[in-house]
C-alpha cells in the first residue's frame, strides 16, 4: 500500500478518508493501526539532532506518532491548518478561549453554549480579567452592535446546547472578523462531517470527542482544530499549558475515526425516525429537532450542515415533575446520564431556564434530551410507549 499523497488527503471522499487517514503502515512495522505509543523520554541520536530542535517527537507533552495520526486525520477532515488534542471537550473550550483572550478582553458568548462552559468564564476567566457579555443565539448580524472596542473572541455553539437553537455562523463571524475578533465555535453537535467550521469563518473549532468520535462512551477527549491564522497560536498555549490526552485514548479515538460516518448516518437516521414518531404523540408539545421542516432553525440548519445527528430535544405537554419521573425511572433501553453519541440510547430531563441570562427560555412544558443509539427503533418506541402509560397512570393518580 502506497503512503497518501498531500494531493490523495485533498482528493479523497470523507468516508475513503476515515479509513486512510492517520495510518503510517511504515511507522507501525506494516500492522494496520497505529499502536497506542506510551512515554516521556524520547532519544536523541547524536548532540547535533538534540540541539538542533529539529526532531519531529522530542518529548511525551509534545506529541507521539499516535496523537499526531489523529490529530492529522481531524485536520484533514475539518479542513484545518491543525488540532490540538487534550483530554476533554471541556478542556478543549478552555484551551481555545486561553488561546483567543488576554487579560483586558471581552468575550461574546452565545446564552445556550455548553453550561459548564459559562462557569469556566464566569469564574476563572473573570478572575484572570476577561469579561464575558451572554448574547441571544439567534443575534444574527445583530452581533455587530453587541462588539466593543476590547471583543476579541465570540464564541457560538450551533445547535445550543439541549435547547439546539441554530446559529448564522457566517453572519457572525463575518461581523466578528470585522472587528478583528477570533470566531470559536463548539462543533460537537455535528462534528466536522456534517458541518465544515472553517469554510464558515470559525477560527478555532472544538470537538469533545468523549461524543461521537468515540462512540463508545468510553473515553474522555478533546480536540482545537484551527485556520492558519490561529494555529500558531494555539499550538503554544496547548505545549505550555501541557495536558496531553492519555495514548489509551489518543488510540481509542482513532479507532473510533474509521466507523465515524457509519455511526453518524445511523444515529440521523434512527433520531429522525424517533423524532417523527414522538412529534405525532399526544403526550408531546413539540420536538426540537434542526432537520424538521417546521423546525425553526430548520432554513439556517439546510443551508450550513449536511446532515443531522443523533441529538435531539423534546418537550412535553404540561405534566407533573412525579409523572415525568414514573416514565423515565422504568425505562427499559434508554439510560439516564450525561454525556452523549455512544452507542447506547440515553434520555436526560434538563431546564435551561436556571442558567440562561441574555434569553428568556420557556417551553411551556417538561423537557427531555434524547441520544439515540444503535438499538433497533421498533425496541426504543415500545420502551418510550410503556414510558408514556406511566407518564399518564402518574398524571391519572394512579401510580
Ligand atoms: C459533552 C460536551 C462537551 C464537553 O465534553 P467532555 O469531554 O465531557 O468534557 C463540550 N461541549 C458540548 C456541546 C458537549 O456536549
């Protein structure tokens, strides 16, 4: 097998390239994958190479050949100068907004990114003398009045978190670049196959890889990937600050990359059949769903993204927080936790009313997120059916 060409990486259709990426069949002595490379101390042939800073791996902080076929494959996918990989998405949101702000700066912040981010802002960089202002996720181009002469970084995350409002992110970003400010953008929701980040104006993209990269619910990872202007950048904070993924999960990830845009193709098809079912229940309000015509992000959602993931909320008619419970506690399928894209179903009730500060959000009823799984649609159904006679049996007093 002949290595890939700079030309080929370019050439080559996405699902070719999950397969072929990242793979140095010289490198791993001619077995199919890159081996998890465990290590600290990397040797220096002779005192010239060592001051000469011109090896490639030079220390455990600064990259192995397993981190870096990952990171190279990211890059090649999401259309990248390169990415930086650390141990969790929410390190990964750290390590951007570290790398946009100085002390002095203001930042722009969409009212429905991911909650844990907004504390890292309201707390640590706040402390560090960065200011961060809440703004409407449907601002649009309205986003230019919100600027000050000090904004250097709007962050969007597109859909929002659970309440998956979608963003103009080429609006934004072209009113932020206006202004010199750095675009950064969590893109977990639809990784970088079904959104391009950088051909929409983000800067620095962020991925938890915990979510569909792994698929499996079984690692914690998080990856920058970032435009020429930012890379530079981001790759000195990421080597000063020093927090490596672990080689298990570097190596798991990469695992996870070549069965990526399978999984994903199942998980919208399994979600969109969900979605329409439970659109058509009596018990349910509405579903909160992007690539649902009457979906009101459904017309930004078809001309930026090209397709949808297994995410989705959903809201249902006014019933009591008991009866909510009664359907949730006897679930057959779908567990109850955080995190999401594995390949097992999840539900989680949420309120983004507590948190939210620039926005008024009000559903008018209980809300649900879903993550669909792999398990056949016909078994999640009647587990969400059995679901809603508990559900009413509760409301009923019955229970
Ligand atoms: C889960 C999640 C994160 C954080 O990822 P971890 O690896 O769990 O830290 C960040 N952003 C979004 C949108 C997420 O859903």
């Amino acid at each position: 097998m002949k290595k890939l060409t700079d030309e080929a990486k370019k050439r080559l259709r996405s699902r070719s390239r999950l397969v072929h990426l990242g793979r140095d069949v010289e490198a791993s002595r001619g077995f199919v994958n890159v081996p998890p490379f465990r290590g600290s101390t990397v040797l220096f042939p002779d005192v010239a190479t060592l001051k000469s800073r011109k090896q490639r791996f030079t220390y455990g902080t600064h990259g192995t050949p397993t981190t870096e076929a990952l990171s190279e494959a990211w890059s090649a996918i999401s259309g990248a100068a390169g990415t930086a990989l650390v141990p969790s998405g929410l390190a990964a949101i750290v390590v951007s907004l570290m790398t946009a702000l100085s002390a002095g700066d203001h930042l722009l912040m969409s009212d429905a990114a991911y909650q844990p981010a907004r504390i890292f802002c309201d707390a640590t960089l706040k402390r560090m003398g960065v200011e961060t202002a809440y703004y409407d996720p449907l601002v649009g181009t309205g986003i230019d009045a919100l600027m000050r002469v000090n904004t250097r970084a709007v962050f969007v995350e597109s859909p929002g978190s659970q309440s998956l409002e979608v963003q103009d992110i080429p609006a934004i970003a072209a009113a932020a670049h206006a202004r010199g400010a750095c675009v950064v953008a969590d893109n977990t929701w639809a990784t970088p196959l079904f959104f391009s980040p950088h051909a929409h104006g983000v800067d620095l993209a962020v991925e938890a890889g915990t979510k569909y990269l792994s698929g499996h619910s079984d690692l914690l990872l998080g990856l920058v990937s970032a435009n020429a202007e930012w890379f530079p950048r981001l790759r000195k904070t990421v080597d000063m600050m020093a927090i490596p993924p672990g080689p298990e999960d570097a190596f798991l990830a990469l695992r996870g990359l070549r069965t990526m845009e399978l999984r994903l193709r199942e998980a919208e098809r399994q979600a969109l059949a969900l979605a329409h079912w439970l659109a058509a229940r009596p018990e349910v309000a509405r579903v909160i769903h992007p690539a649902l015509a009457d979906d009101p992000g459904h017309a930004i959602w078809k001309r930026d993204f090209s397709g949808s993931s297994g995410l989705f909320s959903v809201v249902l008619k006014p019933a009591p927080e008991h009866a909510v419970a009664a359907m949730l506690d006897g679930l057959e399928l779908f567990g109850m936790g955080y995190s999401w894209g594995g390949y097992e179903s999840l539900i989680i009730p949420f309120d983004c009313t507590k948190y939210r500060t620039a926005t008024r959000w009000a559903p008018g009823g209980p809300t649900l997120r879903i993550s669909v799984g792999l398990e056949d649609i016909e078994d999640l159904k009647e587990d969400l059916d059995r679901g809603f006679a508990r559900l009413a049996a509760a409301v009923d007093g019955q229970a």
